[in-house]
C-alpha cells in the first residue's frame, strides 16, 4: 500500500520544509528539574546553619527546623542522613573554605614568607571565625566510602602549593619531584597544629601563625628558589 504525501514517516515532497525534532524536555519538565535544585540548595544552607547553631552532632530535625518544612520534606530531596552531610561538606569546601585558602595562594605577595604568612592566617582565621563548621567537617574526616572535606582540602591546597613550588624550580633548572612531597608537608604540619591549637588554645591566633610561618618558611626557604624579580 503507497503512503500518502502526509502519512506518517513519508519523505517530504521536494520544496516542502522538515518537521523540527521533539525536544526531549518540555518546559514543564525542565522548570521541575531547576525547581528541585534550588529546593535542595536552600535546604543545604538550612543545613549549614543548623550546623552553626548545634555543632557536628546536628540531626536532620534541627535542619527541618532552619529550613522551617517537616522532616519528611527534607528526605524527598535527600536519600539519607549521609547524604545530606555530603551536601553540606561540599558547601563549607567549595564555599567557605576553599575560596580563602586558594585565593591567597594566588594572590600576590611582597616576598614568599608574606605568602606564608597569609595562607596560614586565613586557615586560622576559619577556625576562629566558623568554629562549628570546622568541628563539623573534623567529625566527619574518614568516613569510609563517603565524601571526605579533610582529606579532599588537603590535596587542593597541597596541589596548589605544589604548582607554585614546581614552576619555581623548574624556572632555576632544578628537578621538581620533592614538590608534592614538600606541599603536603607544610599542609599536614600547618593542619594538624592548628587542630591541636583548637582546643589547646596555649597561644593566641597571632602568635599560632607566626610560629607556624617561622617553621614552614624555615624549611622551604632552603629548599625552594626564591622568586626572581
């Protein structure tokens, strides 16, 4: 049986225009989906705050309360618990954390002990300044199989760090393989005294950071060429 000009899946006729395709979304679709995550965004920073109020061990009542929806709203934009405290070290990683910390590694400094000096400020600074949300991201450091914010910072910074040590000996003709070695040295050195200093407090920040830029300059300043210029 011959198909007619406008049957079904019959070619067009010479000079007539082709069909556009079916979106695969329609606007109700697509509207949905940013919906959901704007949904889930202000419930992660319900989360946050919650977190600032009542330390690691909040619960996802208290996030129900901050968000102001029942706890059954919460849990049809996360699976579980973990994965809500996935969302929310992400959010102190990406928005708190590292911002501070990479934005003084590449900014612009007098000399390589200012440089120092100001990252490991900020680090400090943080502690100081978001106590909880530190507290909260130690508490969660290690779990097996889920989103570790400790161990991930670690590794940005000590990239960073990395890549400026590795393009300064390059530049001077010298091999580069200590550079990652070195980075987390001062990462893991600066990391773990100031989380010891959190709860020892036996200095002030002040002086906490100047001892810390006197060790960790102390070290690389004969290891690693100076900038030129």
């Amino acid at each position: 049986m011959q198909r007619g000009a406008g049957s079904p899946g019959a070619p067009p006729r010479s000079g007539e225009p082709l069909e556009a395709p079916l979106p695969v979304l329609d606007g109700r679709r697509s509207r949905w989906t940013e919906h959901r995550r704007a949904r889930r965004e202000e419930l992660v920073g319900a989360a946050v705050e919650a977190v600032r109020r009542t330390g690691p061990a909040f619960a996802v009542d208290d996030v129900a309360r901050s968000a102001g929806v029942s706890k059954t709203v919460i849990y049809r934009y996360f699976t579980d618990k973990d994965e809500l405290v996935d969302a929310v070290l992400a959010r102190i990683s990406n928005a708190i954390l590292l911002p501070r910390l990479l934005g003084e590694i590449d900014r612009d400094h007098p000399d390589d002990r200012a440089a120092l000096r100001a990252v490991i400020t900020a680090f400090v600074a943080l502690i100081e300044d978001e106590p909880e949300l530190y507290r909260f991201a130690y508490a969660h450091s290690g779990r097996s199989g889920r989103a570790d914010l400790v161990a991930a910072t670690e590794h940005e910074i000590a990239a960073a760090l990395c890549g400026v040590m590795s393009a300064r000996l390059a530049d001077a003709g010298r091999p580069t393989d200590a550079a990652m070695t070195w980075a987390y040295g001062v990462v893991g050195m600066v990391q773990l005294a100031a989380h010891w200093w959190s709860g020892a407090r036996s200095v002030t920040a002040p002086e906490l950071v100047e001892q810390l830029t006197l060790l960790a300059h102390g070290g690389l300043g004969t290891l690693v060429p100076p900038r030129r210029g």
